[in-house]
C-alpha cells in the first residue's frame, strides 16, 4: 500500500488500524521502516531497516514485504524511520 490514502490515513496509521498477522503483530510493512540489529553488508557500515514505509513507492520496497530490505548508516534518521517495541502480554 502507497500513501495514496486510500486508507483514510495521509501519514502512518494508528498501531490497530489493521488486523494482525498470523503471529498477532500488528503493522509490520508499509507504516515506516524497522531499524533491525543487524548489519546490512560484511564491512558494517550500515544497519539493516525492513518493512517498507508509507512514503515507498512499490518497485522499491518490494510491494511493503516483511522481508523488504533496505539500509543506512547508525547515526541517520528520517520521518519514516523507526524501532519495534514489544511488551509481554
């Protein structure tokens, strides 16, 4: 899904505007992109960021995939970047 706003939302949608996945979490492509602990090439220049983002255009993030991949440097950021946060049930 692009930012067409088809979904009612011009941004990122709320965390529950969408039913989970199969495995109960929710928005996990499409909103913005995961930062992720891993390192995106061998010389560990850049962290892995998965997921896709509301401002992606399809060819690019692989049409908002989990496994969409991208990267940047540590001491970078952007409005359509963030961190999953989990907590126990």
């Amino acid at each position: 899904m692009r930012n067409t706003e088809d979904d009612g939302y011009a941004g990122t949608a709320p965390v529950d505007a969408y039913q989970p996945n199969g495995f109960g979490l929710y928005n996990v492509s499409g909103n913005v992109w995961e930062w992720c602990a891993d390192w995106f090439d061998p010389a560990h220049s850049a962290r892995s960021m998965r997921g896709g983002s509301y401002l992606c255009h399809d060819s690019y993030c692989n049409r908002y995939r989990v496994a969409a991949r991208t990267a940047n440097t540590p001491d970078s950021s952007s409005g359509n970047l963030g961190f999953r946060t989990a907590t126990g049930g």
